[in-house]
C-alpha cells in the first residue's frame, strides 16, 4: 500500500499550499448549501404532524450537534497520532479544531433548549443525552483553556493530545444515551443501517444543511490552521518566501 499521501500530510509546507486551494472553496461552497437547506427547511418543508413548526429547529439543531460530535471525533485522532507519530500537523489540527467543536457545542445546547421549550416544557432537564453533550463543551472548554494556560508549547500539544484523546469515550455516550437509559430526547433522526422515518421533503433539506455546515467548518479549520502553521513554521525558509510573496 502507497502510504505517500499519509507522510504528506505530516508536512506542514504541503498543507498549507493544499489548504489554499480548497480552504476557501469549501466554505462558499458549504455556504451555499447551507442557505438552500435552512431557507428550504424553515421556510418550505412541511410542518410536523405532532410538533408542528418547533420542528424547524432541527435543522441547525442536528447538523451542529452532529458535527461538534466529529469535530472531537477528529480530534481524539489527531492526538492519537501527536503521541504516537508525532506528526507536526496533528496539534495543529487539534488547536484549530478545538474552538469550532465548541461553538458548534454550544449552539447544539442553545439550539436544544430552544426547541425543548415547547417539547418539553422546560428549557433545561439534566438528560443523559443534554448532559453529555455538556461534557462535550466543556471537553471544547478545557483543552482551548490549557492550549492557552500552559507556556510550553511542547508540553501543551502533548497534554491537549491526551485530552482529546481521552475524551473521546464521551462519544458513545452520546450517541447511545437515549438507548441505554431512560432519556425525554428522542432518537436518532437518521440512521444508516434504516430507512429515514421522515418524508423526503422533510429530510432532504437537512441533508443539504449537514453537508454545508460540514464543508464550511472544514474551509474555517484549514484557514486557521494554516495561520498556525505560519506562526509555527515562521523561521522556515518557505514561510518566508510566503510571506513576501503574499504579504500575508
């Protein structure tokens, strides 16, 4: 097997000359896709027969929370990869990474309360699902805190590697909270192994919203982490030679 691409991938100059063809395209394009699918759902979908148009939240709702899930789920790889290969690029990814999971964890919670209002009554229930994903943030919280805490930065991609890499336990928790314990969340909209329960004029446009959200949040993290490793990488001759022929 041709493991080229993988070593690749350990070069920070190769990166980031990758990143600057595609960085800026999967973001317009993610956009794109997720204006269709939120103007398509909010405003075209069908009403829910039972929650009527609270529904509508699903789609930022599911595409955030699925997506803070995978941005950890890249990150405990990443660390995986920091203490066994130590790859450069690995806690480069982790550091730019890092603070998009948290946002996207954040609104996961905002947006879950917001639609468990008229649900459920209440804005908040200490449910095993809502209360995972609040491990999740604060998982987000804590390795962006010692990223920022610890003045070795040797010794802070190491302690970030096996946070992130720790933590991804917390995952399956998630994902099967509502299956092992008694929880109000419902369960998993989709499924791969099955048939979506919802009609295709329901799921399409969510579809639409998951990919762009995912295409936008991988053009962000491959903007930021090549700042990173332009601040890494700053005496390196190639940087230089970046630097004055764009004037970044």
């Amino acid at each position: 097997m041709n493991w080229t691409w993988f070593h690749k991938l350990g070069s920070p100059k190769w990166f980031y000359q990758w990143a600057s063809n595609w960085g800026g395209r999967c973001v317009y394009l993610g956009l794109a896709l997720m204006a269709i699918g939120i103007i398509w759902g909010l405003m075209f979908a069908p009403a829910d027969y039972q929650q009527g148009n609270s529904f509508r939240i699903i789609y930022i709702h599911v595409p955030v929370a699925v997506l803070a899930q995978s941005c950890y789920l890249g990150m405990g790889i990443a660390g995986f990869v920091a203490l066994v290969w130590q790859m450069k690029l690995a806690p480069v990814f982790i550091k730019a990474v890092a603070p998009v999971g948290a946002v996207m964890a954040f609104i996961a919670l905002l947006s879950g309360a917001i639609w468990g209002k008229p649900t459920w009554g209440t804005w908040w229930v200490w449910d095993a699902r809502l209360t995972s994903v609040l491990v999740l943030f604060l998982l987000y919280m804590g390795v962006i805190a010692i990223q920022n805490a610890l003045d070795d930065p040797i010794f802070a991609d190491k302690a970030v590697a096996v946070v992130s890499l720790v933590g991804v336990i917390n995952l399956p928790i998630i994902k099967y909270s509502v299956e092992w314990w008694n929880t109000l969340h419902q369960p998993a909209t989709f499924k791969l192994t099955e048939k979506p329960s919802m009609p295709m004029e329901m799921w399409l446009p969510l579809l639409f919203s998951a990919l762009g959200l995912y295409l936008f949040a991988a053009g962000v993290a491959m903007w930021r982490m090549q700042n990173e490793v332009l601040l890494r990488e700053r005496k390196a001759n190639w940087v230089k030679k970046e630097v004055l022929n764009h004037g970044v």
